[in-house]
C-alpha cells in the first residue's frame, strides 16, 4: 500500500499494482528528462512513470513497461499524485 507522506503512489496496470516512489534518484532521472522547453509526451510520461515505479522497488524495465497496457490518463494522474506528495509542506 502506497504511504502518500513519503512520496508514495500507487498505479493498477492490468493486473499489477505498481508503487510509485519520488526518490532522489528519481527525481534526478526526472530532471534529465524533462527540459523546460519540452512538451509533456507519451514517451516521457512514460520515462517518469518508469524512474518513479524504480524508486518504489519495481524493478520493471522500460521495454516491459510499454508493453503493458498502460492507460495514459491513469499514469498522468498516478505520477502528478506522486510528485505531488512530495510537494507537501
């Protein structure tokens, strides 16, 4: 079960529960992503969605990753909840 107060999310892809987790080293990957002048894409959804479920313990590959049927609107929401947590005062 994700715990929202470190930075914890949870996505249902099929039927896999991922945790997302706002690590550092997520947010680094994060980061080198995502440039200020960039547009938000699948593939970089995508990315973030792969580096934050790595900060959870996942250890998913990216090419697996794509493989599932991940609806997109559900990852944006699942990531923005994530980064979002970590945002908390």
């Amino acid at each position: 079960m994700a715990n929202p107060q470190r930075g914890e999310a949870e996505l249902v892809i099929g039927s896999q529960t991922l945790t997302l987790c706002l690590t550092l080293g997520a947010l680094a990957e994060i980061e080198a992503l995502c440039r200020p002048s960039d547009t938000l894409t699948a593939e970089t959804l995508l990315r973030v969605l792969h580096a934050l479920a790595r900060g959870g313990g996942c250890a998913i590959g990216l090419a697996e990753l794509k493989a599932l049927p991940v609806k997109l609107d559900d990852a944006a929401e699942a990531v923005a909840a994530c980064l979002g947590s970590g945002l908390a005062p």
